[in-house]
C-alpha cells in the first residue's frame, strides 16, 4: 500500500515543480496588469456596483466566447442555478432530476425553488449524469400524462433535469437530450466547471434551455464572487435580467417591482476583474490542455491509478484534473489524500454524494452504485493553468 | 405651483455646488489611494474569492466600529436580511412584520424564508415602523398563547418584527423593544440605511437580537455589493456564519455540508475595497453631518417643504436627505421630480408602497395611511458626502 502510495506521488512530481516550500493549490487564479488597469478604471468611474459598463461588457464577452445569443451575470454559480430553474418552470413541491456525485449547490439550488431533489446516478467514463440509467429510471418511476413526467411513487411533477459536466468533462448530451425531450423535461446545464469545454463542438451550457457558468475563486476564470446563466433564448434572457435584478420595472426615479425578484446581479467591480480574466481564457486553456496531456502521459500504463480523460465527441477544459484508483485499490484514498497533501501536492476527493447528507438523505434517488464506487476512487490533482506552461517542470 | 417648485430648486441651489453640467447623483461613492492600494493588494494575494485576510478584517471594522461583538459580511444587504430572518427562526408559512414603506429587499427577505410580510404603518416622525400603532393593531388582530405570537385572523405565527431605519433616521426602539416582548417578537433591524446612526448612544442594528447593514453602490460606504448581519450572540454568529458558508462543516478537504446552506459570503476583493472605505466612513458621516445642517439651516421656514430632522434620542448618519412637502402640496411631487432631475439635481420618490405592489397586495396589513401619506410627499435630494465638504458650495 505505501509503494502504491509512494508511486503515485513520484509521479505527480513527474509533472509538478519541487521546491518554494508551499503547497500546490487544486487550482490557483492568476492576474496581471490588465486585471489591475481594469480594477482601478472601475474605481476610478465610481460605478462598483449593480451598474456599470464592465458587467455588460463581461456578459458581452461570454456571448462572444461561448456563442450564445445572451448572457446575464450574477452573483455566483448558485445564484446563477437558482435562476435558471426557476426561469426553467420549477416550482415548490416540484422534483428536479440532479447528480447524487455533484457540489452542493446543485441540490441546493432546488432547494430555494421549494423543491426536491432527486438524485440520478453518474456514468463512470464522463463522471456525470448518464442519460441510460436515467431513461430507464424513469421508465420504472415515471410517467408523462398531458405532456408533464410526474413521479408515480410521490405524486410530484418532474420539471427539469440538470446534468453537471464534472471537471469540465461534459456529460453525453446527445444521449440526454433525446431522453429529456421524451420524458418532456427541460435540461439545465450546470457548466460552472466547464467553461471553455465543448460537446461536438458546441460550448457547453448552450445544449439546454439554459446553461450556468461560475467564476469562483477556484474556477478557471474568476471575477472573485461571480456566476452567469447563458442562453439562446432572448425572451428566457430578459426573465432572467428582470429576476436578478429584483424585478424592477425601468424607470428613471420610480420604483416598481412586478414580481419576487433577487438583488442576484453581479456588482461592477467584479465583472472588472472578469473581463480582464476573459481576456486570458484561451491562454488558460491551452495551457490547462497542456497540463492534462502531461498528466495522461505519465499515468498511461500507471499500475493504481488512471488518468480519467475528456469523455468522447467532447472538448474538455480539464477545469480539475482527476484521478480514478483501480478498483481493488479504493481503500488507499484517505491516506493518498493525507500523503500528497502533506507533501505539499493540493488535492481533494470528489463530493460527499448528495444522498448522504443528512438534509438530503430522504429525497428521491436511483440506484447510484457507479456514483458510490467512483467517490471512493476518484481524486483531483493540482490544475492551475500555469502549471502547464512551456517553462513549468 | 410653478413658483413652488422654483423655491423649492432656488433653495437646493443655495446647498448644491452649481455647474459642471452633470446631473448632481443622489449618492455618489468616494475612493481614493487606500481603495487603490487595498484592491492592488488583493490581487497580488491572488485570493480574491471566498477565503482572505480582508473579509476577516472588514468583518472586524465593522464590529469596531458599531461596538457589535460579530459581524458577518455576506454580498448584499437582501442576502444578510434572508439569513438574519432565517437563523432569527422565521419559517415557512410564517408573517413577519415589515413596513408599508420601505425598499423591496425588506418584503422579498420573508418571501426567501417561506414566509408573508405583514405590512405596518409608519410614524411621521421616524419614517419608520410606529411601535404605538404596532401595539394597537396587534392588540386587535393577534395573540399570544404558549409564547408564540398568532394572527388571529390568517392563523399563522407572527415569528418577527423587521423596523427599517429609513434613510438612516432610527425608529423609536425602546418603545418598540417594549411592544416587541410584550408581544414576544424577535426584533431583526434593517440598518441597511443606518450604518453610522445611533439610538440613545447605541448603534441601530444593535438593539434587536440582529441588525442588517448594506454597502451597496448608492450607502455610505460600498463594497460594490455587500452586506453584513452584525450580533451580540456569539451563537447566532456562529449559526449565521455556518449557513452563508454553504452549511460546510470545516475539513481541510471533505465536502460535508449538514443543513441546506446558502453561497451568500462577500469575496475578499469586496471586502478589501470595504476595509478602505471604512476608514474614511468617520469622515464621511461629519461631511454627511454638515450637509444636514446645511439644508436644515436653508429649509428652515420654507413655505412649501421641511426638512425631514433626525428623531428625538437618535443621532442619523442623515444617508439620504430627505424633503417632506406641506399637506396641501402633494401634488407637487411629480413636477418637482421632473424639474430637479432635469436641473440636473438627482432626486427620487420614497418607494411604491409594498402593499401596492401586486405580488405583495394580498398581504396582510394594518391602516396604513400615514405610510400612504408619507409616499406622497416625500423627496430626497442629493446627500454624498463630498457635497458637505468644507470647500463645497
């Protein structure tokens, strides 16, 4: 167990610079100049907060890179997801089909809506929603009567399914999108890991009615706090507008709100930052793409650990680069985990799976024995772009 | 009607800086070298987002500066308003008493927990929640059996009571405090227009079990977005940390969350561009201060509008200066509006009354009529900081 250990950790250092003493973050952010000229021409128009020409340029330079027809920047990620299912026709007492292996706030999100979720399981090359297991679930579960999927077992409706592209490896969307269109749900992406990934060519985010993107600290770009729903849909786009932006009907002094609205927008201050950091994304790209192909090279042929690759027909980010142990080795996470960390190698496991927490234990879910086995397997390594630039060990 | 309105712009005139041809803002935000040098910092730290030194110290600042034992920064004054009333234990199918006059984050903040804001009157005075006509309208339409306070007629719990410190001016909250336990209601104050105004020496936010402050664009200090819920109760500081932190229970790297928690903390880089400005927000309050006594000294007798003072025991951070026309020349205000605007002097309206919104107007309330009254006749005018300089006009 420990040469297995040791094995893995010498050849992580196969890739990582040695040396400075402090530990190699999962993903670190990084600024310049133009982040700074940005900050401080934002400071200096006194426009920081919910109004100013950063914010629309940024939603500009999102529509302009991923091709969607709009984009609404808000918040963060959550704030971004809890628009978009409610903007989707989530109501309260509604069910919402969600990865059991995904971050909080995919659950969460639907929580806000005042539904439930209900848990699906993952498919074992793209770590993420599998649209087969699904379609079969809900033939066992569901049915469609007047063109609504309700839950025969609970009575409720099921009003959207929202697949998470993990890592930014996107899930089959081909394959989901034949199946939600059957059983009538509309499809959420969830892309805040995959900024910059592609399924056949088209950015993710954009196979759905709605896709959510997040610029948190630790993601590929950050505006520091920030998050964005892109869509094709121009009607969909100004309901999103008008939510995030407590629902006020424009007018030069007066205030009239028309509906329950949220103070969700992102302030100008850190669309600033996010334009400049959009700047730099094709670099970070190329440079994460460099980093993962070092990474699949020197794990190709590796006896206890794979490299889990970009699924097919897809363009990854590698927003987190990921390790899978073989399966008779699952019982060496917890001390890799301890090991790499200590040696200064940044590295976590994937999400306690959504089922197991205790405010979600009791919802809804299908068998997620292939989310089961791979949380006890799959381990992230150091990302950040710049540890695959040309001069980086 | 038109020599009104003149005497009216002629007097403004006599306060504001003439020229510059620029419409004179509301409430303008102030930076400087600090502002600079703090952002600068930030991003040289490379933690911009959810983790750094300058949300820990705004938190501080804020705690220094209003004499609170814990502050918890989050990004806006709604979201700090939705935790407060969440961890003060409003729940689903709740009333929370709210004014009738108010912004819309202070009914929208209830909406998010579940519940429905109970609008209530205001005192002329104060602008704000009339803890005397609270007392006499619950005397009718509630009671208290086994500690819990009851509607009555909805039957619902009357779980708390929310007094908005209106453009800064304190409520009168020993006399609300006393009706407030009488009627077993936990107070959350909405100081999010009140940092820097004290009541009997004590700062707003500090006499109910909570208090909201807002840094937004248009406060006397910003973050950019931001918000804060400062405490006595090292407890509910706790509690409100742990829930605007995702509900993640620390681990140096397993993701367990133990309650439905929300993504609600203020990056750092907010939170550095709020520690620079809390060092100036003395100065700003005395420049606000002057600014009062300004349009105090030249409204004094005025024919037409008064001056809206601070409340007898209180000291106002005076945010927005705040005109109130005579009785029988409400129906000035719209040409009023249209002509200062188009002087180029910024002014606006009190908000639409929340009852007369239409998702809120099928809420319960009391006679609101001086709220009714209030909405008619008052007008702010521009209030920054800069304006109260001793240099200015």
């Amino acid at each position: 167990m420990s040469d297995d250990i040791s094995s893995i950790i010498d050849t992580l250092w196969t890739v990582l610079p040695r040396g400075g003493g402090r530990t190699i973050g999962l993903h670190e952010p990084e600024f310049g100049a133009t982040e700074r000229a940005y900050l401080l021409d934002c400071i200096d128009s006194t426009f920081v907060s919910s109004v100013g020409k950063y914010v629309d340029r940024f939603e500009q330079m999102l529509c302009d890179f991923t091709g969607a027809k709009r984009a609404v920047a808000v918040m963060n990620g959550t704030a971004a997801l809890h628009i978009a299912l409610q903007v989707a026709g989530v109501k309260t007492g509604d069910e919402v089909l969600v990865p059991d292996l995904t971050f909080i706030a995919s659950a969460n999100a639907v929580s806000y809506c005042g539904a439930t979720p209900h848990f699906v399981d993952s498919n074992a090359s793209t770590l993420g929603l599998d649209p087969e297991k699904v379609d079969r679930w809900l033939g066992e579960t569901a049915s469609v009567v007047d063109g609504v999927c309700r839950n025969k077992k609970t009575g409720a409706r099921i009003a959207a399914v929202v697949p998470m592209h993990t890592f930014g490896h996107p899930v089959d969307l081909d394959a989901l999108i034949d199946v939600a269109a059957r059983w009538k749900l509309p499809i959420v992406e969830d892309a805040a890991e995959s900024l910059g990934s592609y399924y056949k060519g088209k950015h993710t985010g954009r196979l759905g009615v709605m896709g959510v993107l997040s610029f948190n600290g630790n993601k590929t770009i950050t505006t520091g706090g920030g998050g964005a729903v892109i869509t094709d849909d121009v009607k969909l786009a100004d309901r999103l507008k008008h939510l995030t932006t407590t629902a006020k009907v424009k007018h030069a002094w007066d205030f009239i709100h028309d509906e329950v609205g949220y103070n969700y927008r992102m302030p100008n201050l850190n669309a600033a930052l996010g334009c400049a950091q959009m700047e730099k994304l094709p670099e970070f790209l190329a440079e994460k793409r460099a980093l993962a192909a070092k990474y699949r090279a020197v794990f190709a042929g590796h006896p206890v650990a794979a490299f889990v690759d970009e699924p097919a027909n897809s363009h990854s980010n590698f927003w987190l680069n990921v390790l899978l142990l073989r399966a008779d080795k699952a019982d060496l996470l917890p001390a890799l985990l301890e090991r790499t960390n200590a040696a200064g190698i940044g590295t976590r496991p994937v999400w306690t799976l959504m089922h197991k927490l205790p405010m979600y234990a009791h919802c809804p879910r299908m068998d997620v024995s292939t989310s089961e086995d791979l949380a006890h397997r799959l381990i992230n390594v150091p990302s950040s772009a710049h540890l695959g630039r040309a001069h980086a060990a």
